[in-house]
C-alpha cells in the first residue's frame, strides 16, 4: 500500500509538469491581454509597456516559462496581476469555501442517492419504485442554473425558508441551496447506478444465503449487499468530487457563492495568468488526490480488490 | 416495514435545515447594495473600472467632487479662486481628517498629486493631473520641479497648469485625484486594500468574493451622516440579485430592461436617470467600404433605433442624435439626421456602387442584452442588402482586437468619467486619441480637432459649449459611428430608503443624505 501510494505521489511529478507547460501556453496562444484589465479607458500605450515589464510580460516566451516552471517548483505561485495578492493567499481564502460546498453536495448526493436507490431496487415492480427513477431521470436531465433559480424562488421568494444568495459566513442556511442544487445530478446519478448494483448483486449466491437464513430485506440490504454495491457509487463520487471541488461555476455565480470557480472564471476573463495557472495546477493536484483517495477506498471497501504491488 | 421509517428520517434530517431560517429583519442603519463585479482595489492610482471607482471615492475626499445631479460642489477645497488665465488655481482647504486622526493639510494633497504622476506608481490614470506644469515631464521620467503642486501653508495649495483647461474641476473629481494619507501608502500593507483617506466612509471589512463593507466615518467634518454602515456584497448573476431585493436583503437595485415592465406594473417605486452614456457600433474608417461617408450614412438610415429602444430596451433608452448626452447640454436634442429611412440607405448605397449590397462583421463582446440588439440590427442592415456577421469575444479579446482595429465595427458603450460634455467628444474623436485611448474608430478631422483644442482652453462657458456641439455635429454628419441610444437607468428603492437619488455620474454618490 505505501508503495503504492509512494509510485502515485512521483506519477504527479510528470502529470504537474504537463498541467503547468499546457496552460502556460493556452495562457499564451488565447487571445487578449492582462494589462488591458490594468489599464481601463483612456490609456497611453507608453504607460501599457511599462505595466507589461512590470509584470514580466516583455520577457522572451522561454524565459517566462523557465521563471514559471522555478517557482512553481518552489511553491510560488506568484502573484495576480491584478490585485497584486499572492495566488496561493487567495486560493487559501477561496478553497475552503468551495470545499464546504462541495462536501455538502457529495454528502447529500451519496445520503439521498443510496436511499432512492435502494427503495427504487425494492419498490421496482411498484409505482414508488418507478417514480423514484422517472425522478432520478429528470434530475440527471436538469440544467443547474434552471434548477438554482427555481431553488431561489419558492424557497426564497415565496416561502420565505432561505435565504437567495451569499455566503453568510458559512452559515448552515446559506449552503443549503446551493448545495441541493449542486448535488441533484450527482445524486440522481447515484441513485440510478446503486439502484442497478442493488439489482444486480440481490440475486447473488451470498444474497439468497442471506435470505434462505431468514433475514429480512432490510438487513439484506444494509448488511449484505450495501458493501458490494459502493464500488460504482464510490467511481461516481471520485469523478464528481473532484470536478466540484475545482469549483462549481455556474452554482456559485446564481448562488453568489465565493467559490474557487467564480475566482477562476474571473481571472479568465481578465486573463490573470498568475492566478489561471496557480489554480489550475491546485485543481490538478486536488483531482488527483481525489482520484487516489478513490483507489484506495475500494480496496477498504472491498478487499478482495487488491492495490496492484508496485 | 422499517427501511421506510429510515427514509421517513432522512427525509426529514434533510428538510430540517429549512425552518431555521426566517426572513429576516433588516439591520437598522445599514444600507445594503450589491455590485455585479467586484473591485479590485481602493487605490485611487490605479482605481479604473466601474466599482473600484465608485468604492474609491466613498473612502477618499479630492478637492473638489460631484454631487449626484452633477454639479461641481467643495469637498477638501471650501473655496477656490482661478487667476492667470485659466492656469493658476488656488484651494483653500477646510478642517478634514483622514480615518486615522490626523489632519489633511495641503501638503498631502501634493504628496496624492505626485504620487499618481510619478513614473514609478505606474498609474494608468496619471492623465488625469496630466496637464499639471511639469506633470508629463516628471510622469517621463524627469525631475519634480513642484511648480504644478505648490502647498503654500497647511491650507492653502496651488495648482499650476501648463495650459488653461476649462474641465478641469471636473477632471480633480475623478477617483484617481483622491488625497491618500501618506503614511497609510508608506507602511508595508497595499495601499488598495488598506486605504486610508477622509472621505465619508471607511473602510470596514473586505471578503473577497463575498461582500465589501464601510462603516461612516466619525471624523467626516462635512455633516452628520445617518447611516451606519454601507455593504456592497458580489452577486454576479442579475436573477439573483432580483431575488435578493424580492424578499429584502437589498435596498437598492438596478432593473434590467427586461424586467422593467414587470416592475412597472408591479407598482414599485423606481428611480429613473438618464445616464451618462452612449450606446454605438463604431466603424472602421481605415477600411472599405467604411471609409466612404455615403456607406456610413447608408448604415446609419437602415436601422431603426427606435423600434430597437421600444421593443427590446422596454424605452429604457433615448434615440441618440449626436454624441453628447442631452443631460450634459441642458437637454438639447439636436435634429434627427437618421431617421429610419431604409429607401434612402438603399441609394445611398447604390451612389456608392454597391447596389449588391455587402457583407461586414460586427464584433461584441459577451453581455446579456447585447445579442438581441445586434441580431435586429443585422435583421435592418440585411434590409438594404448588409449581410452581418455577428462575432463574439470575451472582453479581454474583443478589447485587444478593437484597438488593434481588427473588426470591421464593433458594438461599444462609453461612460463618462466626470460629467462635461468634452468627455464624449475628445477622447472618442480627437485624432491624438486613436486606439485605446478612445478613438477606436480612427476618426480625424481637422476641424474637429481644433474646436476640441479651442473648447479646452476657452473659460467662457456658453462659448465653450458652441464650439463642442458644433464638433458634435460634424461628427454626426461624418457618421463614424451607427449611432445608438443614451441609456436610461432604472433602480428600485426599498421603500425603508429615505433621500436617495441616482446619481448622474457613478462617484456621484456618497450617501450623506441618505437614511433609512
């Protein structure tokens, strides 16, 4: 296992590497200019140059990628042209958010997820079984922005429960929308896919030994059959997890939510190459982590499957 | 069966969050307002999009400000006096205090003067005290002489001009000629995000992403002010930022057209401005068929403006016949020279040989509203055989490759940065001013030019005003642009909102009458 863990830790190195060089040149073969977000109206083109040296921008291509790559290496991830706040401060003060968020989402996701699916498996022949998928359907279907305003209008405007937007501080009543509707798809997704595990799994040698003893189908379920049927969902999550945890875009922008991905859509727009490149090999980093933390949860989860040795 | 009491559980684990949370009562003596985009900084050097600049000067007090209809009013200034022929100012300052107690003298205006010049504090907006004697020397690079800011004592300063310039005052209003307390900009925190000035707010808590907020300022001398606290939270999205004034977590918000009849009908109250803006798509004049005035005019005449203010702006602008707002020429209107006439356009084109017709793009950046305004522009122009392309950019690339001149128009507003009409004729149309610094279209004329030169200098008002419009109404002729509309501005006010009024210019307002 620690080798295992080991070889991935040293696969970042080439993995960062790669992440780092390809958005250094995206950065550089887009489109538009920093400085021009510096500069606003009216600006003479002798003031654009010398912002541009300033901010290193005259330097031949290589050497700014060779800068790039040293202090990326030594962990700085430099500063944003535009606020002239260190990247790695602002990534400090964004992330926490969305991992709040994200968490929140994955939890309700999974939580709301295996429940539907195990009542649709059980209820499958009836009418409770066959709404719970229909539903599931939808909620793969549905666009997050439609599904974010909807949220905001009758738990907001005419209920009066929660509160539209914001952040307040963390506080349990802001998150709660946002995060239902960050989760819907995951958790519809979940649904559907633990629904089929269920099903496929119930008519194993091991489920009717469970039934043939007598249990009834609840314990059936929770104790025998729940394990085996986390692997797909435990894939799932992986995926979902890590693309949440980059930033949900389009869930914070309705829910004003200060997230990593509105910083990041930000810094697009104004092409803050720091602050881009920063959070892009953050995001990298995490995913893989995620990707990780997946692999050896299946083997804990199911040790029959085995971690290959190194 | 037992799995379903489970699911009952959940079920209710999970809506329980719900009822913890009731509308709430909104905080006395704060007012709360949202920003769609957050600002960057609160530095007045290098302050130059919207909501920095509107931020910038609620901390920070400049000699002189604007008050929200406009008018040119005392702030660290009590009075001035004006010799030389327009190039000697003289302020005599009144007893202010910067947030952390110590008086404004005249000398801190000096040392917020030399800062924005100096070569080394790279301010984009050093223009702005540019025509100082001896500015555009020391912004280069050379020595300070002191002649263009001069503290005499404590409370007296004198500003020197190279030249008399008749907006002047005007131009010492602007965020980037706020006075910094130079131990605020000496210390090792940045300056933007620990500001300290003499304006009616401070600075009280900045999240970034989240919400930016001002307590009032107890040592602001001016008046009294009633309220306690300022928010701005960022809330991106508009459908959001409605349903946040809905069920009141907002005092003030802009109405986007498309809801403006909803808001009508609903019985609201709304505040209507007439904004200091114009609304264009600017022509390529380096280019054929641009650069034939019978083409521009063609184009001019095919698109009916005001079937596009009625229809997609919900009259939420006025057709422009000109470039100068009618707000900033006591209302003046001036004469329709493009009234939709799509029969004349085609002759105008076919004097021009292009009877086919022909095929142009159109470039715009991102923007909610700005895709069904260009599609019925492209629907009026396809009328008289002008086959349009429209093409969108992000506003990093659409900017860049405007004032490299790349597209063949470009779909564009300009907001004034203080409130005198040579803001909308000199920037935009001088032949100096070509790229970005305005002039993105490469208009000149030489006529043009010199009554934008005469109408700096010229301290007769009434005088200087002839010789703008009449610069004005060349620039109408020439057809530069496809000339658009002036925005209207509509903004409901909570009715817990006493004495607020829109501003005209967005540092307008300070919120010193305003109380809830």
């Amino acid at each position: 296992m620690a080798r295992f863990i080991l070889k991935r830790f040293l696969q970042l190195i080439p993995i960062l590497m790669g992440v780092a060089t390809v958005t250094f040149l995206i950065m550089y073969v887009i489109p538009g200019d920093p400085v021009l977000s510096l500069v606003g109206e009216r600006y003479d083109a002798e003031t654009l140059d010398r912002l541009r040296e300033q901010i290193g921008l005259n330097e031949p291509l290589p050497i700014r990628y060779l800068n790039y790559l040293m202090d990326t290496f030594r962990l700085d991830l430099g500063r944003s042209f535009i606020t002239g706040k260190p990247v790695i401060d602002s990534i400090r003060e964004y992330f926490p958010r969305t991992l709040l968020l994200a968490a929140s989402a994955m939890f309700l996701a999974v939580a709301a997820g295996l429940v539907i699916g195990v009542i649709s498996a059980l209820e499958r022949f009836r009418w409770l079984g066959r709404f719970l998928m229909i539903s599931s359907l939808v909620g793969v279907s549905i666009p997050v922005f439609w599904l974010g305003l909807l949220l905001i209008y009758l738990f907001s405007i005419k209920l009066s429960l929660l509160p539209p937007s914001g952040y307040g501080g963390g506080s349990l009543r802001y998150l709660i929308l946002p995060a239902v509707t960050l989760s819907f798809a995951s958790m519809a997704t979940v649904a559907r896919v633990s629904r089929s595990a269920f099903l496929d799994i119930s008519s194993e040698d091991f489920a009717r030994t469970a039934r043939a003893k007598g249990l009834n189908e609840f314990k059936v379920y929770g104790k025998h059959l729940f394990r085996n049927a986390l692997i797909p969902v435990i894939t799932i999550v992986g995926t979902d997890f890590g693309s949440y945890l980059s930033g949900s875009v389009l869930t914070e922008s309705i829910f004003g939510w200060p997230g990593l991905g509105r910083f990041i859509v930000r810094a697009i727009l104004r092409r803050d190459f720091p602050v881009i490149q920063g959070s892009v090999l953050f995001m990298a980093v995490l995913f893989i982590m995620v990707n990780l933390a997946v692999d050896i949860s299946y083997g804990i989860v199911d040790p029959r499957i085995r971690l290959r040795k190194g | 069966m037992k799995y379903k009491n489970i699911s009952k559980l959940t079920f209710i684990f999970l809506l329980a969050p719900l009822f913890l949370y009731c509308s709430q009562e909104a905080p006395p003596g704060t007012l709360r307002r949202a920003f769609q985009t957050e600002p960057t900084t609160l530095d007045p050097a290098s302050a130059v999009d919207y909501s920095s600049g509107v931020v910038t000067s609620l901390v920070h007090s400049n000699l002189v400000r604007v008050d929200p209809a406009g008018r040119i009013r005392p702030d660290l200034a009590i009075w001035w006096e004006v010799s030389g022929g327009g190039k000697r100012y003289t302020f005599h300052l009144g007893r202010h205090s910067f947030s952390n107690g110590r008086e404004v003298t005249s000398e801190d205006v000096v040392y917020s003067f030399r800062r924005l010049l100096s070569p080394s504090t790279l301010s984009p907006r050093w223009w702005v005290l540019g025509d100082l004697e001896g500015a555009a020397s020391y912004h280069g690079g050379g020595i300070w002489s002191g002649r263009g800011a001069e503290a005499v004592d404590d409370t007296t300063l004198i500003l020197r001009l190279e030249e008399p310039v008749a907006h002047f005052l005007s131009l010492l209003s602007m965020p980037a000629a706020g006075v910094i307390c130079p131990e605020a900009d000496e210390s090792q925190a940045p300056y933007g995000s620990n500001p300290c000035g003499s304006g009616p707010w401070i600075l009280d808590e900045w999240v970034e992403g989240d919400f930016i907020s001002f307590r009032s300022n107890p040592r602001f001398e001016e008046v009294d002010i009633p309220l306690d606290k300022l928010i701005y939270r960022f809330i991106p999205e508009t459908m959001t930022r409605i349903a946040e004034f809905e069920v009141g977590n907002l005092d003030i918000l802009e109405i986007p057209y498309a809801e403006l009849e909803r808001w009508k009908s609903a019985g609201i109250k709304l505040e209507r401005k007439e904004e200091l803006r114009t609304v264009y798509i600017g022509l390529n004049l380096s280019r054929e068929p641009f650069s034939d005035i019978r083409v521009r005019r063609a184009l001019n005449l095919a698109v009916d403006v005001e079937a596009i203010i009625a229809r997609i702006l919900f009259g939420a602008g006025r057709k422009a016949r000109g470039v100068i707002p009618p707000t900033l020429k006591n209302t003046r209107t001036g004469e329709d020279l493009y009234g939709y006439n799509p029969r004349k356009a085609d002759s105008l084109l076919e004097a021009a040989g292009l009877s086919d017709g022909f095929r142009m793009e159109i470039w715009q950046r991102e923007s909610p509203s700005g895709g069904r305004i260009l599609e019925s522009v492209q629907a009026f122009l396809a009328e008289v055989g002008v086959e349009v392309e429209l093409v969108t950019r992000d506003w990093s690339a659409f900017k860049q490759a405007v004032n490299h001149g790349t597209p063949d128009a470009f779909y564009l507003d300009w907001f004034a940065d203080y409130p005198d009409p040579e803001n909308f004729i000199a920037p935009l149309f001088h032949s100096e001013n070509t790229g970005g610094k305005g002039n993105r279209t490469g208009y000149s004329n030489r006529r043009v030019d010199s009554l934008i030169s005469a109408a700096s200098k010229c301290l007769d008002d009434s005088l200087r005003m002839e010789m703008l419009e009449e610069a004005e109404l060349i620039i109408y002729r020439d057809a530069p642009w496809i000339f658009l509309w002036f925005p209207v501005r509509y903004e409901a006010v909570s009715p817990r909102v006493k004495g607020y009024r829109m501003p005209l210019i967005f540092n307008g307002q300070r919120y010193l009458d305003v109380s809830l």
